[in-house]
C-alpha cells in the first residue's frame, strides 16, 4: 500500500491545486467549469416570509427581488449524461438587489467530500486517471479506508434514485452560516431548498431509458407550463453541533426546526451568458448572513475565482 495515501491528509491545500485536480479527473475539457460544468441559467424571482427576519436582518432575505439562477449537473464534463446516478445536480441563486445580493450555492447531497483542503486535494488525487484512463482501484480503496468520512457524501447519494427533474430535488447549502437577525442575535443555520412539488425521482430502469439532456428538456417543459417553486428554509442550530466539519450532518438533521425563509420561483429560461461570464461567488453574503468559519468554505471563495480566470483564458486562446 502507499505510504502517502496511508498518511493524515494534509492539513491544508491551495485552492489552486484543488481546481487543477477537478480539472485533470475531467479529462482538462476547455472553456468549462472545473465543476458543475453543465448547466442550464434561469431566470425568477424571490419572496421572503414573514419570520425569515426571526433568523436574519439580511436585506436578501426580508425583501423581494429578481432571482439568477443556474441549474446544474455535477463534475467537470459538460457532457455527463443527466441520468449518471454518482455525480451530484447543483442550484446556485444570486438574491437580493444591489449590494444587497447574496449568492447561494447548493447541490443534492447534504455533506461534503471532505472536511478539508488537504483532504480533498488528496481524494481527488487518487481518483485521478492512470494510464488505462482509470483510477488506481487500490489507492481509493486504501484512501476510503484511512479516511471513511470522504465516502459520507457518495453513500448519500447511493442512498437515493435518481433525480427525475431538477424540480423534484432537495438541494443542500451544507455549511453551517453564521446568521444575525435584527435584534443582533447571532447563531448559525443550515440552508435548504425544499421541492414545493415534492421529490421527483427515477428508477434505474426508467433512468437508462432518457436522453442525455432530459433533465435540460424536463425543465423547459416545466417553466413553459408556469415555472418551478422552491420553499428556502433555514434549520436551526443547537449546542454542541459540528458546524466546523462540512462531512457532517447535524444529530437529527432532518426533524430540525425550519424557519422558512421565503420561496424561490424560477420562471424563465435565460441564455447561459449572464451565469457563463462570472461566478455564483460563495463569498457574496449581504449583512445579517455571514462566511461559514470552516477551512473549506474558506478554499471555495479563492476555487471559485481561479476557475473562471482560467475558463475565460481558455475561451480568449482555444
Ligand atoms: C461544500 C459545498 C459545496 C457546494 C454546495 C458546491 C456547489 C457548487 C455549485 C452548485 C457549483 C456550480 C456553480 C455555478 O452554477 O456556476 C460549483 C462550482 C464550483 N465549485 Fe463548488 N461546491 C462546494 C464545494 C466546493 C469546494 C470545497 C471547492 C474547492 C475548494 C469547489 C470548487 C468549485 C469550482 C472550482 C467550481 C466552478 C466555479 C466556476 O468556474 O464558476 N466547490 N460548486
């Protein structure tokens, strides 16, 4: 067995290793994402709820506005069929007007793949294909097993069919957000975004049977026959939660209190243009929400900007 992969992960990676690893696992594709490479941008709008200003005085939150959004499929292929059971399907939203905008980012899964850099770096290392195109089956075998919390997220995702609609999804903000209402009290929250349909969802049978981009044609369909709505929670904290360890769920997740904190209604396709050309940037959080304190939240807002300096170089020299 490797020693290396034997070894504690390091404590910390840069940001710029991490993209170059997303990007060597997807085969270098020019021009894309280094994750959520497909995707589909939407248009729509926002309303808050009455009690979200229990949880936060944030002004993306307590008022209405226009919502961007961008619909996407995981992994770093723009190709990726929509019916591939492993790879996540992701929701980012820009919220809130003016400098009061907030950018949400979420994917179907409720945990992260590692819980930090040093650790991601290295699960994406042993992923990465050898010379017969392949992972090296025995390094990832040795790398689960030194590090069993990487395989929370895959199991998840196991766990669960197949998406059947990108409206039918829970989608996850994963990180603990620390939240400030008026009265300046501050705990933190999880973010959720719950299907006001209900979960749509897919055998395997019915899933080998759809085309490549049914997910893209599914939601056409759907916002021509009057748009898709999401209701965005927020679940509570309680004492003693590991907000500091994003391959955790919180003890009882799932029966947490919610505070709802308004609905989402996507209700236009746009040109991929307005998502294409910057970023859902994790690190725009209007006043009343603030940056997880956690050591992956803190790579993602550098990951995110060295991606796309690097698509768009790509795009300016192909
Ligand atoms: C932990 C929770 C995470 C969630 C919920 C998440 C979700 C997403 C989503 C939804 C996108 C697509 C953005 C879009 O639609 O434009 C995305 C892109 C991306 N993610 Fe994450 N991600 C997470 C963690 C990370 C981490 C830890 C890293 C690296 C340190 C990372 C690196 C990236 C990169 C490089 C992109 C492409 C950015 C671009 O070129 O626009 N992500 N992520």
């Amino acid at each position: 067995m490797d020693a290396t992969i034997q070894s504690a992960p390091a404590q910390v990676a840069e940001p710029a290793a991490i993209v170059a690893a997303l990007k060597t696992n997807a085969g270098n594709p020019k021009g894309v994402r280094a994750s959520f490479a497909k995707g589909q941008c939407v248009l729509g709008r926002f309303t808050s709820a009455r009690e979200a200003a229990s949880v936060t005085k944030s002004k993306s939150f307590t008022a209405p506005s226009k919502v961007l959004g961008r619909f996407s499929v995981g992994g770093g292929n723009p190709k990726v069929a929509d019916s591939n059971r492993v790879v996540l399907r992701g929701l980012s939203l820009h919220i809130g007007n003016g400098k009061d905008a907030t950018d949400m980012l979420f994917e179907n899964a409720p945990v992260h793949f590692a819980k930090s850099t040093g650790q991601m770096l290295e699960f994406l290392t042993v992923r990465a294909p050898g010379p017969d195109g392949k992972p090296d089956a025995q390094k990832v075998k040795a790398f689960s097993a030194a590090n069993p919390e990487t395989l929370n997220q895959a199991n998840y995702v196991a766990g669960k069919p197949v998406p059947g609609s990108f409206a039918g999804v829970t989608y996850f903000g994963i990180h603990a957000f620390p939240v400030t209402n008026a009265r300046g009290l501050t705990r933190f929250v999880k973010f959720e975004l719950i299907p006001a349909g209900g979960e749509i969802s897919l055998s395997d049978e019915e899933a080998k049977t759809k085309a490549d981009d049914f997910l893209q044609q599914d939601l056409k369909a759907r916002i021509v026959g009057g748009g898709i709505k999401f209701r965005m929670v927020a679940l509570l904290d309680q004492p003693g939660d590991p907000t500091m360890d994003v391959t955790l769920r919180w003890p009882g997740e799932d029966d947490r209190q919610q505070v709802t904190l308004g609905t989402i209604e996507l209700n236009a396709l746009s040109d991929n243009e307005p998502c294409d050309e910057t970023i859902f940037n994790p690190g725009t959080l209007a006043a009343g929400v603030a940056e997880p304190p956690d050591e992956i939240f803190a790579a993602r807002k550098l990951a995110y900007a060295i991606s796309l300096a690097r698509r768009r170089s790509e795009i300016a020299q192909p």
